[in-house]
C-alpha cells in the first residue's frame, strides 16, 4: 500500500510540475528545497558537519550559505526532472549548453567504450537526459530505488530518448559488455561504499570509501575516462555539460595498487569540481560513513 502512494504521489508532482513554465517549476522546486531544509534538521546537521570537516577554513555562515545553495539546486533538479520527458532538444538546447564536447567525442571515437566519471554535483538527472535527447545515448549505473513502481516510473523517464541503466547488483558484466560494444556509461563516484566494493582513498583530506569499479573495469578494457558534470552558472542563468578531457590512467604493474591508485585520481578530479561548484554537490549525504579500521564513527 505505501508503495502505491509513494507511486501515485510522484506521478501527481511530475504531472503538476511538468504543466508549469520552466521559471515558475524551478520557483517550486526551490520552495520545496526550503521546505526540506526547515523540516529534516538531521539532514542539516549532516551537510553542515561535511562542510566543516571538508572545507575547514570557511566560516560557519559561509557553510550555511552554501547549504542553501544545496537544498536549492536539488529543487531545481527536481523540478527538471517533472519536465524532462516534455523537453524537446531544441527547448532544452535554450538553457543548456555543452562545452568539451569535443573531449567527450574523441574517447568515444577510440571505439572502446567511455567511462564518464562523474557523481551527485549540479542537474545529475538531467545530464545523462539531455546527452541523449541531442543524440548521445548512454548507459547509468545506478541503485534500484526501494519502491519498484517509482523505480520504474523513474527509469521510463530517463531512458525515453535511448538511454539504458545498469543496475549495481549486476553492474560488472553490464559495464563490460558495454565497453566492449564502445558503450557510453556514466556512474557516479562520490557516494559511501564498505569494502570489500569500496578502498580507502582522500575527498578533502580525509580517508572516504570509495567504490573501485570503474577503476577496475577501465584497466581492464582500456575504455577512456572522461569526467562530465552537467553546473548551473548563475552568469548565464544556463545549465552548462561539461565534458573535460581523458584522464590518463596510472598503470604500473602492480593490478592492486592501480585499482587504488586511479580510483584516488577519479575522487582528486571530483574533487576539483566541487570545489568549484560547492552549492551544487549533495552535502547532506554521510560521505564519510565508512571508517577505517580503529577509526571512530563521525555520524551519530
């Protein structure tokens, strides 16, 4: 029964949502941002203490300035998404705009496969959408959402225009076999995992559990990796993908320390963008939860 609601009260959202001009959705999805903000403190108190921990030398009002940001980009991309399957390429081409296509180009023409790096920074919806709404269809790796109607629900939208996901439970033979068929496939890198799925590598400094996947599956089958975050720059008032260029893998030999070694180098470059677009990165998610061994929680 709670199924169904959950079900039935998102396809009520979309389907208000997805009638209203685009500057009129993204004002409700950013109430609604507030409205969570105010609501679920713990999720406040979450954001706030990764800010400290990660960005140390901002000051406790310049952490709450950027955790606004937060809730109000997830709004938006909220928003977005209760539009996206009513977006033609040439509406969306009107506040999107690429810059690097030509990176994300060139590793697809080496013809064995793309690993597009990137993670819960900006409208993460709507990047893989758009890319394949221009004629760019892509693979996601993604979790399967608790509620089975709204997980499928979901997925109907993102893959109406080519795009398919890759579920985790299954998600090494499925990235395999996409390299192999010079696939694209984004997955997203900046979430907590355990070992033995996750190692150890720095996120601001400190030791974060990150999942090895991609850094296995692109030594194996030599796909490129290219980082690719879909920003809001406020100058533009657009939404700009951003596809940056290969990354050059660290190969010496050692299969171990390589895994570790470029899974690192992925969490560096993810990194770089948040710190560029701070008020755009999913502060409120318990990065660090996975400590290392003899290491006290940092969650209560």
């Amino acid at each position: 029964m709670q199924h169904r609601v959950e079900y039935c009260a998102l396809r009520l959202l979309v389907a208000a949502i997805g009638v209203m001009p685009r500057r009129v959705a993204r004002a409700v999805g950013a109430a609604l941002g507030t409205l969570v903000r105010v609501t679920l403190s713990r999720l406040r108190q979450t954001g706030l203490q990764n800010l400290a921990m990660a960005l140390p030398e901002t000051t406790a009002e310049e952490r709450e300035r950027i955790l606004n940001g937060v809730y109000r980009s997830l709004g938006w991309e909220l928003a977005e998404f209760c539009k996206m399957s009513r977006y033609t390429a040439t509406q969306a081409s009107m506040f999107i705009r690429y810059a690097g296509l030509e990176n994300y180009l060139a590793a697809r023409d080496r013809g064995k496969g793309v690993l597009v790096l990137t993670g819960h920074l900006g409208a993460w919806e709507l990047s893989s959408f758009y890319h394949s709404l221009v004629g760019y269809p892509m693979s996601m790796v993604i979790r399967k959402l608790d509620n089975p109607l709204v997980d499928a629900y979901v997925n109907r939208i993102r893959c109406l225009h080519g795009n398919r996901v890759i579920h985790k439970d299954d998600f090494a033979r499925g990235l395999l076999t996409a390299m192999n068929k010079g696939e694209t496939v984004g997955i997203l890198m900046d979430t907590n995992m355990t070992p033995p799925q996750g190692v150890f590598v720095p996120f601001f400094g400190v030791p974060a559990c990150t999942a090895t996947a991609m850094a296995r599956i692109a030594l194996r089958s030599d796909a490129a990796v290219i980082p690719g975050f879909l920003l809001w720059e406020a100058s533009e008032r657009k939404y700009v993908l951003r596809f940056g260029p290969q990354i050059e893998l660290v190969r010496t030999g050692d299969a171990q320390a390589d895994i570790v070694a470029n899974t690192a180098l992925f969490t560096a470059v993810t990194e770089s963008y948040i710190r560029r677009y701070p008020e755009q990165w999913l502060w409120v998610h318990r990065r660090w939860k996975t400590r290392p061994p003899g290491e006290e929680r940092l969650y209560r």
